[in-house]
C-alpha cells in the first residue's frame, strides 16, 4: 500500500515535468557516463533493421507445403517442401535469438534509466542517448510485431517443419544435410511458444520490464513507472507542442507515435492500476486523441496494440469513455 501511495503522490508532478523537454532522436550522441551500456546496447542493435528486411521479404512455403501435404506419396514433393522450410526456420531461429539478445540488453537499459540518483526528468535530461535507444527497441519491436501478424506463413512453416522432423526421425532420415540448420526440441519448443504470439516481441519486452521490477526489489516500483510515464508524455508533447513539432521529420513524428505507444503498454504491465485508471500519470485520453488525428493508415496498428496488448484496459477501473473512444 505504501508504495501505491507514493505513486499516486508523485503522478501529479510526473505529469507537469517533461513539458519543456525535448529530446533530439536525429542527433544525440552518448555522453561519457552513458557509453558503456549505449555500446553494449549498440551491438545489438545493428542487426534489428536486417531482421526487419528478412521478416519483411519472408515469402514463406505454403505452395510447397500444400502440395507436399496433397500428395503424400510424392517424395520428390515431400523433399521440395523440406527443403523449402529449412531455410526459412533458420530465420525464424535467428529472429528468436535477436529476442533473447533484447532481453538480455533492456534490464542493463532500465537499471541506468529508472535508477534512483536521479529523478525521472534529470534521466531524460541528462542521458537522452540511452532513451533514444531504449526508444529504438520499442520502434524495433512495434515494427516487427505488425509484420509478424501480417505474416500468416510464419506458424504454418513452423508447425510443417516440426511435424516432417518428427516423421524423418522416426524414419531413421533426421539427418541434417549440409547448409540446414537444426533446430533443437527444447528450443523448437520455445520458438513454437513465441511465435504463437500475436506479438511476441512486444510480449517479450512486457515480461523482461516486469521481471526487472520484480527483481530488483530495492528499487521503488515508483521509480520505473514514472519513468515510463515520463517518456510517454515526453513524446506526446514532441508532437502536440508545434514549437517541438516544426523541428521534426515526418519519420520522426512516426517514430515518436510508436514509442509513445510502446512505452504505455510497458507501463500498463508494470504499474500495479494499470494506463488507463483516473490515478494513471497517463494520459490517455490526450494520447488516443492525438493518434486518431493522423492518417489512419499509419496509426491503425497503434491503436490495436492499446486495444488487443494492453492489460488493464477492460478493467471496471477504466472509464467508459476511454473504452468508446478505442472501440472505433
């Protein structure tokens, strides 16, 4: 009880204070202090714009598959579809393994953003290189997520591969040619969990946030929430304040939406009310305001995400007219 009190005493001065803060995402550098983990972050990092360009030209097998599962008989049908899975469960494992990559560098990113020597606005203030890249990771996993769900080809190339392993053991023709990657049990039963989300990444980041908060128990939970807050708020102002706007690219506006997003449903997660409760430093009702005035087109995913990965949004503590305005 005691530390939801002090939550709610400081949302009203969370809110006020990131009003005049701009963060400048298209040039900011690392400042001394902060580049031993921006380094460690940056490695990272350099791989999420391929994994987008694989998953975005991910053609899956379908055809092959059809026709293998058509003509069961046919084994030169049968090897077409098995070597027209393999390859591609190779970068279904490489895009897993990128996750466990950003679970392994977001704890490092929060324990330097949420940490108690500083006050959630001197963070943004003072280590706005390390925000841009924590900002980064939820651009990076919005923009996979959306195309992962557009991707219908990614659970049933899993799921082929899966069952023909299974049968080519049990037919004494598990063996591997050359170039194929193999793919564990142990860890096809992972990647199976992961890919059964609608938005695994987004998911992945909400669990590895909440384990931070739980782990780290002489850190008040106050102090990452507020920080989080903070960040939301920060990028909503970026763009309804024109003196901030004006300074912007339109990838830069778009960029600010979906952190903004990113952040509230990590906040939702982690806070023990939730976004969207009246005691919420979140202003939601401005947030989604501000996204239904853009293109539609360019925001629909955003809003579905507050809508389908959120956790507190059908709570009896929401207001009915937060639920009206994201219904339509």
């Amino acid at each position: 009880m005691g530390n939801l009190l002090r939550i709610l005493l400081n949302n009203q001065n969370a809110s006020r204070q990131s009003d005049n803060l701009f963060v400048d995402f298209e040039n900011v550098e690392p400042t001394d202090s902060e580049r031993r983990v921006w380094q460690l972050v940056k490695t990272v990092l350099e791989s999420s714009q391929e994994v987008l360009r694989e998953l975005q030209n991910y053609t899956g097998a379908t055809e092959e598959i059809r026709m293998a599962i058509s003509n069961p008989k046919q084994e030169d049908l049968q090897d077409r579809a098995w070597q027209s899975v393999t390859p591609l469960v190779s970068k279904l494992r490489t895009f897993f393994e990128f996750s466990l990559e950003l679970e392994r560098v977001i704890p490092e990113l929060l324990g330097e953003l949420c940490s108690e020597d500083l006050a959630p606005k001197e963070h943004l203030e003072q280590q706005q290189a390390l925000f841009k890249q924590f900002a980064e990771i939820l651009d990076f996993v919005l923009k996979f997520d959306d195309l992962k769900m557009t991707t219908p080809a990614i659970q049933n190339d899993f799921s082929y591969y899966r069952r023909t392993l299974s049968r080519r053991k049990m037919a004494n023709e598990d063996e591997i040619q050359a170039g194929e990657e193999h793919v564990s049990n142990e860890l096809a039963n992972r990647m199976s969990l992961f890919y059964a989300q609608a938005t695994p990444m987004l998911k992945s980041l909400s669990d590895v946030t909440a384990k931070f908060v739980t782990q780290h128990k002489d850190l008040p939970v106050e102090q990452t929430t507020d920080c989080l807050s903070m960040m939301a708020k920060l990028c909503r102002v970026m763009i309804e304040n024109p003196e901030h706007s004006q300074r912007l690219k339109e990838e830069t506006r778009l960029f600010c939406l979906r952190v903004m997003v990113g952040v509230i449903i990590l906040y939702d997660h982690v806070h023990p009310v939730g976004a969207f409760a009246k005691t919420s430093s979140i202003e939601m009702k401005s947030t989604i305001k501000l996204l239904k005035e853009q293109e539609r087109s360019k925001v629909e995913s955003l809003l579905n995400a507050l809508r389908y990965t959120t956790k507190h949004l059908q709570d009896v503590t929401t207001s009915k007219s937060i639920k009206a305005m994201l219904a339509n």
